[in-house]
C-alpha cells in the first residue's frame, strides 16, 4: 500500500503539503548528492530534466513544482542548464528554507585562469526571499555567459559567446516542509533564429538539449503549450528522436486556459486518456498544469488554490487527479526518480566501490604521514626493500610480484614489452643489436676522386680501390719482400669496423633507456608522489650518473683495446682460415686452362684482415653486452636501493626525502575529504538496500505507484470511469478519484 500524503495543513510557509515524503524517498535523494560530492560521476546519476519549445512555460513549471520565482517576461530566456535541488532538512533550529547556489564549470571550455577562479569560486547562501535569490542567479549567469554591449561585434568561436553554456547553475532549496526533487532545467528549444538568438545559439540550445536527452539515465519531463496544438511542439519531436518507445518520457502540458480558448482541449484529453492514436503515448503518462497570470506574481499558495478552482466545470475535471495540478506532478516526479535510483543501486555501489579503490590507492602513493626520525628512517628503509626486491625479479627476469604488490604485469601488452620486465627489454635488445652488428659491421669502402664515399661488396675491387693504393704508403722496416705486418689491422681498423663504435653507443643508449624507463615506472609504483623528486635530487640522480658514466667508460676502452692494442689471434681458427685461402687462391684463364696463382700482397692483407675480422667480431660483440650492458647497467642497477646505500645517507638527507610539502599536504586533505563523502554514499547506499522498498524488481512498479495504473504506463482507460469520477483498482473497489494522488 502506498505512503498515505501528509495531512498537514497548507499555508504559505508550507506550499508543499501534498507530497507524503517518508524518509525512504529522501534517503534516495541524499544518496544522489553524496554521489556527486564523491564524484563517482554524473553519468550513472538519474535526472530529470525539463525541455521544451521556448515559451511554452517552463518557468512557470519550474516555479509551480519548486517554488523558486524564476524570470517568465519575454524579454528572458535560459542561457545554460540549471539543476534545482529540493531537499527535506529536519534541522530544529532552521526556520523557513535555506538556499545555496553555486556553479559546476564546464571542464572542456578554455577559460583564463581569473574567469576559472571566479567560477568555481563562486558560492552563496542566501535568504529565501525572491529578490536576493534573482539578483543570485543574475550573478551566476552574468559569470557562466556574460552580458556584452550589443554594439561590440563578437565572433562566435569567441569564448564570451556562452549562449547555451554547458556550465551548470546548482540552486539546492533546504527545508523542513520541502519534497525531495532534482530537476535540470535547460534552454528552451527555438525553430529558427531572431534577433535575440542567431543561428549558432539556436545550433547550441540543440546540441545541449540533445546531450541530455539521449542520455539512458535521464528522465524527459516535455512541456507542451496549451497555446498550440501538439503536433507542432518541435520538443514532441525531438522525445521521438531520443525516446521513441517513449519509455522514459512524461508529458506536460501547460496553458490549459489557452487550449480552452483555443477550442482544441478536447484533443490533448483524448491524448492524455490515450483515446488518440498511438503517438506520443509516454510510458510514464501525461499530466496537466495551468500556469499563474502573466502579469501577476501570485505566492505558492494562491498559485494552487487557483489552479484547484480552475478544474471545477470544465473538461479537465474528467483526468483524474493525479494527473492535474502541481503538487500531484511533483509526487509522480518524485516517485519516478526514486524508481531510477533504485534500479540502479547495485550499479552505484559498485561505481562508489571503484571510486574508494581508487581514493585508497591515491592515498597509497601519497604515503603515510611520518613523525619523527625513527619513523622515517624505518619507512625510507621498507620502500628500500621493496625497490630493491622489485629491481632483482626485473634484472634476473623472475618477474614475480611480492606479496600484496602488483608491479609486474600478468597479461600480454599489445603495445609491447612493458618496461618492468627489464630483463625481457634488454634481450630483445642485445639480440636486435647482435642482428644489426652482423648486418652493417662489415664495411669495406673507398673514396672516389670527387670525394664520395662508395661502399662495396666485390672483395677484388677493395683490394685495387684500396689495398694497392694503400701498401705503398705505410711500408715499414720490413725487409724487402716480407709484408707488412701492420697493414690488416690498419685495414680492419680504418675501413672494415668504422661503424662498430657507432653500433655499440646505439646499444648502450638503448640499454640505458630501457633502464631509465624501468626506474620510472618503479618511483611511479612504489614511491608516495611527494618523495619521488627529493629522491632523485638527494640518492637516485646521483647513482644513476654514476652507472651510466661507468658504461660509457667502459664501452670506450673495449673500443679503443679493439682498435688500438693491434692483438696478436693465438687462435687456430686464423690460421685455418689463411691456409684455406691459399690453397683455393682466386685462379685466372690462360689458353683456355685453369691455372693456379700465389696471392698478390695485397689480396693477402686482405684476406687477413677478413680473417681477422671474423675472430674479432663476436668477441667485441660479447664484451659490449657482457661488460657494458650485462656488468655496469643491469647488474649496476641492483646496487642502487641495496641496504648498505641506505644506511650511509644522512639523517638529513633522510628528512629531506621523506617530508611532506605543501602540495602533497594539500592533496591528502582533497583525497580524505573526498573518503569522507565516499563513506557517507556507501552508508547511505547500504541502508537503502536494506530496505524492502528500495530492492526494486525493474518490473514491480507497486511500489512506486500513484494507484494510478497496473502498468506502470501512464493512464490505464480501462480502469476510470469518467462519468463516475471513480479509479477502479484489482480489488473490484472504486476509489474516489479525489484519493488518487498519493
């Protein structure tokens, strides 16, 4: 059975005495605002949002359902969204209503740093008395879309041409009598441009109306003009594009004296009682609302009790009462935002349940607050472990995580090797640079005479282009006929390994990257946010210079040994490879015969120059990974988080590492503040999922009823009776119609 309605008497303090709010509903509500303050985010927030074709009376509506004067003269019309809060506060020592307004900026609009401050720097809490709440919202609105001389030309890709402003403008009402309600109010929906709204501004007002209507969580409150019929409310259209099932959709109509005297009443009834066809039959119904006189400023009270006496006589009176009037409209709103909520509750918590999960990580990284030098030195000493730990699985490429940490990845990376998996990166490495020496270590080149460099691969055209050339001009002390014994390490050196110095930086570069890389990722895992500088200022800086200074050091004296030191081969497998090519020495035609030929001296050279080359290679090859690569850098890197480290630095230094600063402070209080609302939607969610009336079946509408329909659907004909003024209910009793709001 549904709550039965408040049976306090009206008075102009307390317009809103029908509404029979019981502390589930406004459990529900307070539930969406710790939602937003915890910032789970909008977009699992049900809304109901008031659209309309300008001038249909969506002022009014929002006046008559709120009780907030917003402007209703022509001369007016809404630039951004306004979201209206109504909230029932019990508080014994608060008389009247309180207001509060503030503004929601639009994060994508570029904005200077002044207009960003004086937005969200915008708050007020105001007295409930129409003046100052105008003169407010003026203020807030004159922020969001400025007012600009009419005179100025302004380009309407200038920032200052706000018309239809995503800003949002927050007005949240507080009061002991007060329903529990939040509505959007958006601008009004204009067919072609004028002098007040160009074409741009009517594009924006659509793009708007259509982000919030194509929404699945919102709930479209139409509002049609009595004045005109229906079928040309360009909003009717636009339900269609957005909600053609019309599953989410309530239709309203205003200016029923209009439609009285416009003779066309009878059509929106058939629409409303769906005696019509099928079109624009809402599953959420249809309702009905006359607006206050234009020229008058009537009180809340006089608002309802001339739109009570309007019904009397007049065909209105055959809807039944939970489809007329304002204080019924804003219980069937009411109930239909409760319904939303409900079906999304088990979506919530779980939205809340990933927002503390991440909350708790931030303040994770943060750190905790350290008070003393015992404390410090015992923290600075855990993250030193757990670096160190995390750099010995990476570096022997174990790449188990330790208990409770997360840091290597479990999954394939599409992107490729993660840069955790240090030991994977430098083999792909080393084996890419064994790849690439073995492709382009090997250059045999001279220079032409215009100076260019030719590379060549013919063996006998390197010995004329440069071996020839070259033997005249380093003959030594040998005696004549004895070859020069220096002369294949001057080739080897001067042509045949030029690019090996250039090779093996680009591996050692690579290698120090891949490290770099590694580092970074494990000061963003294990280290709070505040200390990552000061430790790269104080310890880690200092360190990693040292690594990469030793690796280039060393790449330098392999290079120089290789190039320089000119070392004998005692190795067979030089002189088996020089007796090999003399005994097949290269052979020329005489007469049609073959016939063998010792070697010149200089195909000799070189020979043992690619004699030696093939020896000096994969030598050169294993020094750079193994004592550059492997010794200086993967196996320098497990030096840098050992213990011993740790214990020579100063307590100073310690104190310097392990302080909080100002940011890092301010940051922890957003991050506790923003657990405190997060604690507060989960104790709220919890307590309503308790609840019976909260653990809604998508399908059980009894709950959320007005004793209206079976369906859930609006106006079920079958079941009124329209001479009688009876709803007839499953029970087989009729009901005063009178009884049906609820």
């Amino acid at each position: 059975m549904d709550t039965p309605l408040t049976s306090e008497a009206p008075s102009v303090d307390n317009p809103f005495d029908l509404q029979g709010l019981g502390k589930d509903q406004a459990e529900l509500l307070d539930l969406i605002d710790s939602v937003q303050l915890a910032g789970i985010g909008d977009d699992i927030i049900p809304q109901i949002v008031v659209v309309g074709d300008q001038s249909s009376g969506k002022s009014s509506v929002l006046t008559s359902l709120t009780g907030i004067e917003f402007q209703r003269h022509s001369t007016a019309c809404t630039k951004h969204p306004t979201e209206i809060r109504l909230r029932r506060n019990n508080d014994s020592s608060l008389t009247g209503c309180r207001t509060k307004v503030w503004i929601l900026p639009d994060k994508s609009v570029q904005r200077t740093d002044q207009e960003w401050l004086a937005l969200e720097k915008f708050e007020r809490a105001i007295d409930d008395t129409p003046e100052m709440l105008r003169r407010c919202m003026q203020e807030a609105s004159d922020l969001i879309a400025p007012r600009l001389d009419p005179a100025v030309r302004v380009n309407e890709s200038d920032p200052r041409a706000r018309f239809a402003s995503k800003d949002k403008l927050i007005i949240e009402k507080s009061g002991p009598n007060m329903p529990a309600l939040t509505l959007v109010d958006l601008p009004g929906l204009v067919k072609v441009d004028s002098n007040k709204q160009s074409v741009q501004d009517v594009e924006r007002i659509e793009a708007l109306t259509d982000m919030y209507m194509k929404d699945p969580t919102t709930t479209i409150l139409a509002v049609v003009s009595g004045a005109i019929e229906f079928i040309n409310a360009t909003i009717l259209k636009k339900v269609n594009q957005w909600d053609p099932e019309g599953d989410r959709t309530m239709g309203l109509l205003t200016k029923p004296d209009a439609a009285d005297r416009e003779n066309i009443t009878d059509g929106f009834i058939d629409l409303m009682l769906r005696r019509d066809s099928k079109k624009y039959h809402f599953k959420l119904g249809w309702h009905v609302l006359l607006n206050p006189d234009a020229r008058s400023n009537p009180t809340m009270a006089e608002r309802k009790q001339r739109e009570a006496q309007y019904w009397v006589g007049r065909k209105w009176a055959k809807l039944p009462d939970y489809m007329r009037g304002a204080d019924a409209l804003r219980a069937r709103l009411n109930r239909q935002l409760q319904r939303e909520i409900g079906r999304r509750l088990p979506a919530i918590q779980e939205r809340i349940q990933q927002r503390e999960d991440k909350c708790q990580a931030d303040l994770v990284k943060l750190g905790k607050v350290l008070k003393g030098p015992k404390e410090k030195a015992m923290e600075l000493g855990r993250l030193f472990g757990l670096s160190h730990n995390l750099i010995q699985q990476a570096v022997y490429g174990t790449f188990i995580n330790p208990l409770k940490e997360k840091f290597f990845p479990d999954e394939h990376d599409p992107k490729g090797t993660p840069a955790q998996n240090l030991r994977a990166k430098a083999v792909e490495e080393s084996n890419a640079f064994e790849k690439r020496f073995r492709e382009l270590g090997l250059r045999l080149t001279f220079t032409e005479k215009d100076g260019k460099t030719v590379d060549v691969k013919a063996k006998h055209v390197f010995v004329k282009k440069v071996v020839e050339p070259l033997l005249p001009q380093i003959q030594d002390r040998s005696l004549p006929g004895n070859p020069n014994m220096r002369a294949p390490y001057r080739v080897f050196r001067t042509h045949a390994s030029r690019e090996w110095p250039l090779l093996a930086k680009e591996y050692e570069d690579k290698i120090e990257k891949a490290c770099k890389a590694f580092l970074e990722e494990l000061k963003e895992y294990a280290w709070p946010p505040r200390m990552r500088v000061p430790l790269e200022e104080h310890h880690l800086g200092t360190k990693c210079k040292g690594l990469w200074a030793d690796a280039r050091q060393e790449l330098d004296r392999i290079s120089t040994e290789t190039f320089h030191m000119e070392i004998q081969p005692f190795d067979r497998a030089y002189e088996r490879c020089i007796e090999e090519v003399v005994r097949t020495a290269a052979t020329a035609a005489e007469d049609g015969k073959l016939k063998h030929r010792p070697l010149t001296e200089a195909e000799l050279v070189a020979e043992q120059m690619l004699a030696y080359y093939k020896l000096a290679e994969p030598i050169f090859i294993r020094n750079i990974i193994y004592q550059v690569a492997e010794r200086h850098l993967l196996l320098g890197m497990m030096k840098i988080f050992e213990i011993t480290e740790m214990l020579g630095i100063p307590d100073e230094t310690v104190d310097k590492i392990t302080a909080e600063d100002a940011k890092a402070e301010k940051a922890r209080k957003v991050l506790e503040a923003e657990m405190e609302h997060i604690h507060t939607a989960r104790q709220r969610c919890d307590i309503i999922a308790r609840r019976t009336t909260a653990r809604l079946d998508i399908n059980d509408a009894a709950l959320f009823d007005f004793g209206a329909t079976d369906d859930d659907s609006g106006v079920d004909v079958n079941m009124y009776d329209d001479q009688n003024g009876y709803e007839r209910s499953d029970d087989g009793h009729d009901h005063d119609a009178d009884d049906a709001t609820r």
